[in-house]
C-alpha cells in the first residue's frame, strides 16, 4: 500500500498489552531508500521519550484508519536501547536495536534491505548521487535521514526549480519509499505532482535541494496528484507513462 507520510504521522502503535504511542517521523536510508525506523513519540506513558521501531515488528496495519499493532510488549520497548533521533545514529546503536527487537540488520550482503523485508527502492546502479554532509559525525549512519527534515528541500528540474517537497509516499510492501510530493505553488499555483525516487538526480543535504532528471514541461504536464485520493496502481501507470518509464513493479 503506498501511504503518504502525512497520513503515516500520528498513526496510533498498539503493544501487545496496550498502547506504545504515536508515529511522529520516519528516519530512511538515503541510499537504498528503505524505511529504517518509525520514530515514535510514548507519550504520557513514557514522558519526553521517542522510541525507533524497525517496521518488521509491526503485525497488522491498517493506515486508512491511523493505527497499527506490534508484537512487542510494552516492557520491551521501554527497555529498547535509548537513541537520540536528533544525532546522527551510529551503526552500533543501530545493531543493539535491532538486536534487541530480533529483527536481521538491514546491512546485509550486497546491499540486501532487510529489516524492511523487500529489496532496494530501485537497481544499485541507478543509486541517486547524494551530497555529502560536512555537519554529520563520522560516529553516526550518514545514510540515515529524517523525513521531517527533508520536507520543504527545494525541488529543481534540468532546467528551473519547480517547487519545494510537500511530502513523503512509502510503500509497506518492503516499507520503501516511493514518490516524493512536490508542491508547484510559486510555478504552477495549487498544483502538487508525485515525483519517483529513480528519477532523482541528486539530493544536496548542504544546499537542502533535490534535483530531478525531469524537465519543467514534462512535469508541468505530468498527472496532478490529489492528496485525498489514495494512490492506486492505474495512477502510478498514467504517471509513469507520461514520462516513459517503466514501473518500479515491472523492475
């Protein structure tokens, strides 16, 4: 099911004997585009703490609703290793959370995503060329990046900036992402378009700009996205056609 992030955020987690909390971020791999982590906020039930729960322990999941329930017991993730969301996250921390919820490391061999269950976002050698930070430690996953702080990045086609990022589609089979949301509002007012994750260029964490191999036309003309609807195969089809390319499901 493809799940924009605003809908994703507040999602209700449900425990075994009772509620974890509430979904306020999504922390991605920038460069398989897998959904490593939901951050999730405990609120009044462990005061001023978020916790990270790889997607692997979710059981049943329905978004249309806004909850989802685990396997876990509550017991277990107030005892999960303790992890600033707002640091970068290094890989030790990373495996003494996935350790601790028995989930596989999703660094396995040739570049297998695993914690999500599904295979990179697109082909290896289509990865998108990714800036690299100056700001982030060497102590810390580089590859790790929040979905709330790429909202807003500046979009920009081959030839003029077309707008900024709105938001985040994922995909739960896999737990992928699959479209960043682009809002045209100073270029073509009103207007939001979904933009595919193998069709990005660069991402430039340094100048928060995303640069897609696209040009204004071809978006201009690209089917609108209505943030109502729910996205449907036959959608994506029209969306890729337009552009003349394949499918990630055909890949």
């Amino acid at each position: 099911m493809r799940i924009p992030f605003s809908r994703l955020k507040n999602a209700a987690i449900e425990a075994a004997d009772g509620l974890v909390g509430s979904i306020k971020d999504v922390l991605f791999d920038s460069h398989a585009w897998g959904v490593r982590y939901l951050v999730v906020d405990t609120g009044k039930w462990l005061p001023g703490r978020q916790v990270l729960l790889p997607p692997a322990v979710l059981e049943q999941t329905d978004w249309r609703s806004g909850n989802a329930t685990t396997c876990l017991t509550r017991a277990q993730v107030k005892a999960s290793p303790d992890v600033s969301v707002h640091q970068p996250i290094s890989r030790q921390k990373e495996a003494e959370l996935m350790s601790h919820y028995h989930v596989p490391f999703y660094w396995g061999p040739a570049g297998a995503s695993l914690a999500g269950g599904g295979p990179p976002a697109f082909p290896l050698e289509t990865a998108v060329s990714v800036q690299p930070d100056s700001h982030a430690t060497e102590s810390g996953d580089l590859h790790l990046r929040s979905a709330t702080e790429v909202l807003d990045y500046d979009i920009r086609a081959t030839d003029e900036s077309i707008g900024h990022v709105e938001d985040f589609v994922f995909d739960d089979d896999g737990w992928l992402v699959r479209y960043l949301v682009v809002d045209t509002r100073n270029w073509l007012p009103g207007r939001k378009v979904l933009v595919a994750i193998h069709w990005i260029q660069t991402i430039s964490w340094q100048d928060a700009s995303v640069t897609v191999g696209l040009t204004s036309d071809q978006i201009e003309q690209s089917p609108e996205f209505d943030p109502a609807r729910w996205i449907d195969r036959e959608y994506e089809e029209r969306l890729h056609k337009h552009y003349g390319r394949s499918g990630y499901w055909m890949m």
